[in-house]
C-alpha cells in the first residue's frame, strides 16, 4: 500500500515489505485517523497452509512506521477508525462460527474486542457519532445493510433487497 503525495510526487510504501494490502471486494481495506496523523491498514502475509494470514497495522501519516496491533488471524479487512480516534473496527474470520465478525481494538493494540452476535460481516463504517456501525451483512454478494451499536447492541436492518454493495458511507447531515 502506498501513501502518495497530492501532485503525484513522492510515494511512500506504508505496507512492511513482503506483505500485501489487496482489495477483496468490498470498500475500506484502510483508514485515516480523524486528525490525518496515522493510517490503520489490513495486510496479509499468506502461506501455503495459511492463505489468509492477516493483521491491522497503523503506520504515520507520512507511511513511515507501520506497527501491527492484532494478532495473525485469518482474512482481516476494513480497518477502519472511529471518529473520536479512540478505535479502530475491523473483520476477520472468527472460527468459533465460521464466518467474518466484527472486533474492536484501540490504535496501541490495547482493549480488543469482538462486537457480538454477528457473523456474514464485512468493512464497517462508523456512524458520524461514533455509536453505531453500518455494514454490509449477508453470504457472498447477496447482502443488506445493516446498523449494529459497538456493544453488539440495536442490530437493525435497513434493507431488505440483497444487492452487492461494493461501497457504502454514512452522511453526517441530520434531519
């Protein structure tokens, strides 16, 4: 993954070397923090009898720096940070059900957590307060958006037409 300068000039590799940040479908395999500071990333470091070995990364602003803040796991993506900048979510394949489930981790490594309860998740996005998560959620393709609290709590459904969803965002104007 690189960070590249606004007129094109300097590209900066923010990935370690030997690992790759790759697009898997879906929006948010990255994300800045609220004050532009750091970046969190999901990269991968595959082999043969792990093709999914995978972690979040935060690495400066400028690329430089990159230090991993969860463990190996299995086909992380979408780390994404909160708006307050004290968490970052993302989604990896949780095998006690088999399936992509959502944690939360501060951007030290520190205080991980799974948010309960879900499964056939992918690349949240945070709601402009901070309290809700809005996703993608369903087998493959075929998935409707819904809202979840952090807490695992509200999980609610918002469409009821499954569609592929590549990208999806969440407005901050009211009313």
């Amino acid at each position: 993954m690189l960070v590249v300068d606004v007129d094109g000039g300097k590209a900066t590799q923010v990935s370690p070397p030997a690992l790759t940040v790759r697009f898997g479908g879906q929006s948010g395999i990255a994300g800045w923090s609220p004050s532009g500071s750091q970046i969190s990333f999901a990269a991968f470091s595959p082999s043969a009898s792990d093709p999914g070995r995978s972690a979040v990364f935060v690495a400066a602003g400028d690329g430089t720096n990159p230090k991993q803040i969860t463990d190996w796991g299995t086909y992380t993506t979408s780390a994404r940070w909160s708006p307050a900048g004290d968490w970052i979510v993302f989604d990896k394949v949780n095998n006690a059900v088999g399936a992509h489930t959502f944690y939360l981790v501060h951007p030290d490594g520190s205080g991980i957590k799974t948010i309960p309860s879900l499964a056939e998740v992918c690349c949240a996005v945070w709601s402009p307060d901070g309290v809700r998560l809005l996703f993608p959620k369903g087998p493959d393709r075929a998935t409707d958006l819904w809202t979840v609290k952090t807490d695992g709590s509200q999980l609610t459904q918002l469409t009821h037409a499954p569609a592929d969803l590549p990208d999806i965002a969440w407005s901050g104007a009211t009313g």
